[in-house]
C-alpha cells in the first residue's frame, strides 16, 4: 500500500512528495525534527513533543508554520490515513528553500519553512523482544556539535556510532565526553544502584528527552531515588542495572555495557517495572 505523507499542506501519495534541492536541510542539516510514537492508533507524549519542537525551532530563530492544535489534526490525520496501531509519527521543520546555496539565512518573509511528516508502521513495538532479552551497549567518544539539546537533523556522528556498535554486534553506543557519559545515539543513558537512579543533569551536553522526563517523573512517584548527575562509564559497569529511554524505546535494559554484564545478562526488575509504568500510563494519556 502506497503511504501518505503530508508536505506543506497537502497530503500526498509519498512518490509524488518533493522537496527542492536546495532545502537548507539537505544543504546545511538546516532543520529540526520530532518523533512521536503511536500505540492503540494514539498519539504518545504529544505534548511534550509540540512543546520541545517550539523550542529547538526558538533556538534556531526559526518561525513555526504550523500551530499545536493544526500539528495534531495532521498527525492524526496520517495515522487514520495509513491505518497506524504502532509505529511512529516522523516530523520536520527546516529553514526552508531560497533557491540558492547561503550560509546565510534566508529571509523569513520570502523565504517559507518546508514541513514535513510521514508514518512508520512498527507492529510489535509496544511489545519488542528487546525488552525481554536487552542490548548490549559499547562506549565511543561524543564528537558531535555543542548543542545537542536542540533536536536538529545533525545525525551523521550518531549514525556512525550506531555503525561502530554494529560492526562489533552490539545494539547501540553510549557516548562519553571528558570522561562522562553524555548519552546514547538516539536514547537518554541511565544506570541504577540499589534503589537509586543516577543520570546526566539537562544541559546544552544532552537531549532533554520527553520520555526521560515522564519515566523519571513515574520513578519518583514509585518511590524509587532519582540523581541526576554527571557519572562514568566504569560507574555504569558496575551498576545493578542500566537501560535507556527514547520515543521509540519507551524504556528499554541494558544488560551489557563494553565488556562488563549487569544483572547476569538479564534485564532487572526495576528496568523492566519502569517499562510497564511508563507504556500504562502513557497510554491513558495518550491522543
């Protein structure tokens, strides 16, 4: 079946979608994007979503051509359209096309943003064998650019931190900056100890992530100690249990870390519980 995109205004059999070439994204990573899961053909966490979009777009002094409440009728929209149960809703917001090559930015009153969004369907993500099972992370140097808290399309150095995980059969990278850990490719990194969960403090340094701010909320509120500091990789070695958390990932365990095995290679039990919290009461909230 032929999806449906959406393309500044119009919904369109994804062949027929185009952008012009010179779209300061494909020219300059100019641009911003958002990732919204989908279960039950509901939205996940889409407030939290329109309200980091608003922002990266501020930090870039980029207008918004969309409102909140138009932005929900079309991710809706795109998941009737496509008949979505589970998956995700794909967004983004670049600078636009000026018709030529600038480093400069474009002016805004010729110059009109590109929008685009698009479905995935991922049947089985609420349910993934990965949460059973768990990842297996390894530790690589963070070379990315200074703001990561701005959620832009500069993901060529995850991209290739997602290659050197695989290149030695791991599952994904966490990244580590003046003997920190920073984060993973395209996840928060979190470990645990006793009762107690330790992960990096909101900055420029990382991506303030929706679901990290919702699961250390649910934490809280089930009595569990959250420390939200810098720490080490080999502080994460030695750790009961460790995992990650993203849109896409909800909460997912790591059960290795480099060569060190948390947990006898099975994913822990306060892990696993923040997963079940997290999709139970993320549902009910869900739109």
């Amino acid at each position: 079946m032929t999806r449906t995109v959406y393309l500044n205004g119009e919904y369109l059999p994804e062949h027929e979608a185009k952008v012009s070439i010179f779209d300061r994204a494909f020219l300059m990573a100019d641009g911003v994007y958002e990732v919204t899961s989908v279960l039950d053909g509901k939205l996940i966490d889409f407030a939290g979503h329109a309200a980091r979009l608003d922002r990266s777009l501020t930090e870039l002094d980029m207008r918004n051509p969309v409102t909140a409440d138009d932005l929900l009728e079309i991710h809706r929209e795109l998941v009737r359209l496509n008949g979505i149960e589970e998956g995700l809703v794909y967004l983004q917001i670049t600078r636009g096309a000026p018709g030529d090559r600038d480093f400069v930015f474009p002016d805004p009153e010729t110059t009109a943003p590109t929008i685009v969004l698009f479905t995935q369907s991922m049947p089985g993500l609420k349910d993934s064998p990965k949460a059973q099972k768990g990842l297996h992370v390894i530790s690589i140097d963070d070379q990315r650019w200074g703001r990561r808290d701005i959620k832009t399309v500069q993901l060529l150095y995850p991209s290739m931190g997602k290659m050197m995980a695989k290149k030695v059969g791991a599952d994904d990278a966490w990244m580590v900056q003046d003997g920190y850990v920073t984060e993973g490719t395209s996840n928060n990194a979190y470990f645990i100890k006793g009762n107690r969960i330790v992960t990096r403090p909101r900055s420029h340094d990382i991506l303030h992530g929706i679901t990290r701010a919702a699961v250390l909320r649910f934490a809280a509120e089930a009595q569990m100690e959250v420390e939200e500091r810098l720490f080490t990789i080999d502080e994460a070695k030695a750790a009961d249990e460790a995992f990650i958390t993203s849109a896409s990932a909800f909460v997912m365990p790591v059960v290795r870390i480099d060569d060190a095995e948390l947990g006898g290679g099975k994913p822990g039990p306060k892990a696993l519980r923040l997963r079940e919290i997290y999709l139970e009461e993320s549902l009910k909230a869900a739109v």
